[in-house]
C-alpha cells in the first residue's frame, strides 16, 4: 500500500477497515472471473507467465456458496518456479494492486490487494495471493465446504460471532477461525484423496498428518523393520510431503486394507513423482500373515490402472533383489520385464 497506509499501527488500521460481513452476492464469481482475465491477460501480454503454467482460482468465503463472507474477492495465483518475481510485482501493481512486502514470507508468497485507500474502501476490493504452483489447502477448503452446506453454515456462524468480537482487529479475527479451518482442511484432503477398490482391498494415500501418525506407531513397534521404516518416512517422505510444490500422492503411504476391514494387508510408495522422462518407481511391502494369497499383486495391478490415468506417467520401475521369489512374482504377473542383472534386478512396465 502507500506509505501512508503502511505507517499505520494495526488499531489505525482495524479502525478504518473493520470487519463486517454480508449475505452471500452470486455476483462475487463473476467479478473473480472477470478479474482473472484481467490478470491473465496482462501477465500474458507482457509475457511473465503462460496460458500453459497460469492458474488462477477462487478461494476465501466469498467462493463458498450460501454463506456470509467480507466482500473481499480473494484470488490464488500460482506461478513456476522460473517466474520473474520482480517483473511480475511490477505488472500486477499496473493493474492498480498495491503490493504489501512480508519479509517474514518472502517471495514468491507474495499479497498484492486492491480497493483498499487511506479513506477506506473504495469499489470492489481484492486480495490477490501469488505462491509457486503446489498443493495448497484454499481450495480444499472451498470445495469441501462446497459441498458440505451444515459444515458451511457452522463456518458462517463461528465467522458471525468473530466479526463482533474482532470488529476491529483484524488479526486477531484470523487467528480465532485457524483451529476450525485446520480441522476441515484435514477432512478435506482425507475427502479429496482417491481410493482405489479391488475385489479384496481399498487402497488409500494417507494425508500429512495421517503419514507422521502412522510412523509414530512405527517407531514404537519391537520389529527393527518397522523402526527403519518409520525413520524412512520421517527423514524422507515427510520433508518431500510437506512441502506444497510436491504433489503429495507421490510422497505419502498407499495403505492397503481389507474390503470393509480397518485390518491393514501392507502399504505402497512411490519413490517420488515422474521426472521429466515419465519415469516414477515404486516400492511396496505385505504384512507376513497376509504373504502368498496374491494381495499384493492384486494390489500393484491396481495402482498400475490409476497410473494409466496419469498423463505424465509413462514408465514404472521397481527395484527387488533375486532372492525375493515373491517380489519378482507381483512384478513379473503385473507385466513388468527384467532389465538389471546386478544383485538388485530393475524391472520396468511402460504404460
């Protein structure tokens, strides 16, 4: 903002932007339309991004249906990894944004917002959230609340009582709704995730914090197995799973269970997502008591399908050694041809 604004303390500022809410206005989807093309539009003109890598959604209250949101139109606007973040600044200041710098969240997390003057509000304001394109929980949020109305309307009424209490302090108003966002984004990635049905098993990835349960009751087994595993999972899924740029199907657990059973038959991984060739290997393993009743080819043949539905894939590997018969087996039925000949064969299906 101008540096008159930016000079403010947080009460001048709550004061002259307090918080209040009004009825859900459908025309809050056309104004988001309207402005992502004039966003786009200019980032593609000026040549900063794209029509290929752009991607620019609706997300905050005012993009859930029904429910009573500040007419502020919040905007996710993800760029690669090659964006030029300093020509980029400049060209959405040209579209009359004011640009607020976070040196605790340094570029590319950058908010630009709009509508906002030292007088207060003027016209349609905006607040435009520029991030490198990954996996963010905004639209989880919106779409799960989306179609969870009752879960809505609780959001709208712990919203309500908020607005009074945090009229005019804004910060405090965002703090109070973190504990209630971060439960539904939970539930709403668990929704989001796929779930892959076999005649025998479901299939399932396991969220973020699902992932670092399941390797805290791994630590604590008696098996050194299990520990190495959980130490796998914490030195390397974790960090990969965390971080938003990675596509977290490719960086979490696949838990195989019985059909209509909590009873986990064993797991699948994939050892990161394709590189640029189409190549992703994946690795997987059986509880004891379930080896040799074909689960686990049943469960590869599976996760092969869903990789069919995958553009970017084209080529699995899986890497086993000649002295596990059974590995060689789930891989030799699923099609899989042998292409090492060292103490760890390589076997490759393309797709």
């Amino acid at each position: 903002m101008n540096k008159l604004l930016n000079r403010m303390n947080p009460q001048e500022l709550g004061s002259l932007f307090p918080i209040f809410l009004t009825k859900h206005n459908p025309a809050w989807s056309e104004l988001f339309l309207q402005e992502k093309d004039l966003i786009a539009g200019r980032l593609v003109q000026e040549k900063k991004c794209t029509e290929d890598t752009l991607r620019i959604r609706h997300i905050g209250s005012t993009s859930i249906p029904g429910i009573m949101a500040k007419p502020t139109i919040d905007i996710l606007l993800e760029i690669t990894n090659a964006t030029n973040c300093d020509h980029l600044i400049r060209e959405i200041k040209n579209l009359g944004y004011h640009y607020i710098p976070k040196p605790e969240n340094p570029p590319p997390h950058m908010m630009f917002v709009k509508g906002y003057t030292p007088e207060g509000f003027r016209g349609q304001s905006y607040h435009l959230h520029v991030r490198y394109r990954g996996d963010w929980d905004e639209p989880y949020f919106r779409n799960y609340l989306s179609a969870h109305p009752l879960i809505a309307k609780e959001y709208e009424d712990l919203k309500i009582s908020l607005a009074k209490k945090f009229r005019y302090d804004r910060d405090g108003y965002t703090a109070a709704k973190a504990g209630f966002i971060s439960r539904v984004n939970e539930c709403a990635r668990i929704a989001a995730m796929p779930v892959i049905e076999t005649k025998r098993l479901n299939i399932r990835p396991l969220t973020c914090k699902e992932l670092e349960a399941y390797a805290k009751d791994l630590m604590g087994a008696d098996s050194p197995d299990d520990v190495a595993m959980a130490e796998a999972i914490c030195n390397d899924l974790l960090p990969c799973l965390s971080d938003h740029r990675n596509h977290p199907l490719f960086y979490t657990m696949w838990i195989m269970t019985l059909q209509n059973t909590p009873t986990q038959a064993g797991a699948l991984c994939f050892h990161g997502a394709p590189d640029t060739k189409g190549v992703v290997e994946i690795g997987y393993g059986t509880e004891q008591e379930f080896r040799n009743k074909g689960l686990m080819t049943e469960a590869v043949a599976a996760m092969i399908e869903w990789m069919r539905t995958c553009p970017a894939i084209k080529t699995v590997v899986a890497n086993t050694t000649p002295d596990n018969p059974a590995s060689v087996r789930v891989l030799e039925k699923n099609g899989f041809n042998k292409k090492g000949r060292n103490s760890i064969a390589a076997y490759c299906l393309y797709l």
